[in-house]
C-alpha cells in the first residue's frame, strides 16, 4: 500500500460518513496531523486521524506524539482517533477518553515509506474505549 492508497481510503471513508450525517472534507495530502476536518452529525467541529491496518490487534497502537498533536488543536473541536483493521471500524473520541500511562514500542518509523523500526511511545487503547464499533 503506498501513500495515493491511503488517500483514497481515506476519501472514500468521508465520501461514506457523509452519507450518515457528517460534514467532513479531506485534509491528507497535507501535513497535518489528521485526516478530515468538519462537523460530526451533531453538528461540532471536529477533527479525525484515521489509521487502517491490514492486521487486526486486540489493542489499538496511538502514537503519544500524534495523540499530543490533536490535543493541542482548539479546545473546542471533537478530536476523533478512527481505527479501521479486518474486524471493525472503531471511533475513539479523544476529548473525554481516559488513557493509561504511554508505553513504548518498536514500530515502524513512519506508516509507509521505510522499513526502519525505532521505539515509539504510545498508548495501548482497548476496543471497550471505543464509542463506536461496526464489526465487519
């Protein structure tokens, strides 16, 4: 999978979100750290990073470094952490989620353009945490 890949899974999530009441535009292609911007069907301002792993783990890997970025986004925006892998479509609702302390682990130093491993701070979020659920 490379790069155009995921901005194309990416756009075709909006694409479908939109569909169910959201309000959402792609930023990908950018540097920021998330992946659409817009209202949720409620009508708040929000904000979604969106990994999608071909593997499924009972535990969702979020880099504490990514995590810190959406925090200090506005107070105000939803900051919506979506995880896509073989069995479900989680949404984890950062503004209110309560995190364990942040472990580290050797991953990948970037999602797709090296084989480099380094040690990564991250929290380990529990498919319970998740609001939303869509099992595939």
């Amino acid at each position: 999978m490379n790069i155009k890949d995921v901005h194309n899974l990416e756009r075709g999530t909006i694409f479908i979100l939109n569909f169910d009441g959201w309000d959402l535009q792609h930023c990908g292609g950018k540097f920021e750290h998330y992946d659409a911007v817009g209202e949720t069907p409620k009508g708040h301002q929000c904000i979604i990073e969106m990994k999608f792993r071909k593997t499924y783990y009972k535990t969702k890997l979020l880099e504490k470094y990514k995590y810190d970025q959406l925090m200090n986004m506005p107070y105000d925006l939803v900051k919506i952490y979506m995880v896509v892998d073989p069995k479900g479509v989680y949404f984890f609702w950062l503004n209110d989620l309560k995190l364990k302390k942040p472990e580290y682990k050797y991953c990948p130093d970037t999602t797709l353009w090296t084989k480099k491993k380094i040690n990564k701070e991250v929290y380990l979020l529990e498919e319970s945490q998740a609001a939303l659920i869509n099992p595939v």
